[in-house]
C-alpha cells in the first residue's frame, strides 16, 4: 500500500511511498488527477497483507459516505462492510 509523500516541484506529479518507509524502498510517481502510474522506483521488499488493504479501503467508504449522505451510522457501515472478506472483519487493524 502506497502513502501520499509529496508534490513534484513543478506541481505535475504526486509521490508516493510504502507504508513501511523504514524496511521498504518502493516509490511511486503518479499523475495529479488521475493518479496513472508513471514511474514505479524498486520493489516491495515484503508481502503484501491483503486483508489489512482491504480494511484501510473500507475505512475510507465509510468515512466518504458518512460525509456525503445523511444515513444512520449503521447504515452506513452495513453498506460499507457488507461485501468484506471474512479475514478483513475479525482483522485487529
């Protein structure tokens, strides 16, 4: 999972790191809209943890919908949980 770092200097491009700066080197350079790859810089050092991914996507839906509509916060986190790997609900993350 990539993490926003930084604007390029001339405003054109975003920077993206790993969430695990310290023991892995990947970057990512993306457009500032449509967020396409352009340039990927090294490999991920380390697994990926696709229930953790999972999660961190289901937190943004929920905090995006409970901006957006005026639904009871249960609604909205049935709305947003319901299509969630089993691995992805009993996860501590």
């Amino acid at each position: 999972m990539y993490l926003f770092d930084a604007f390029s200097y001339d405003g054109l491009k975003r920077f993206w790191r790993c969430r695990y700066k310290r023991e892995c080197k990947t970057r990512v350079h993306t457009g500032i809209t449509d967020l396409i790859f352009l340039k990927n810089i090294n490999n991920h050092t380390h697994d990926s943890d696709t229930a953790k991914v999972e999660v961190n996507i289901a937190v943004y839906n929920i905090k995006k919908r409970a901006r957006e509509t005026l639904e009871p916060t249960s609604t909205v986190m049935n709305y947003c949980i319901s299509g969630l790997s089993q691995a992805s609900k009993v996860s501590n993350y």
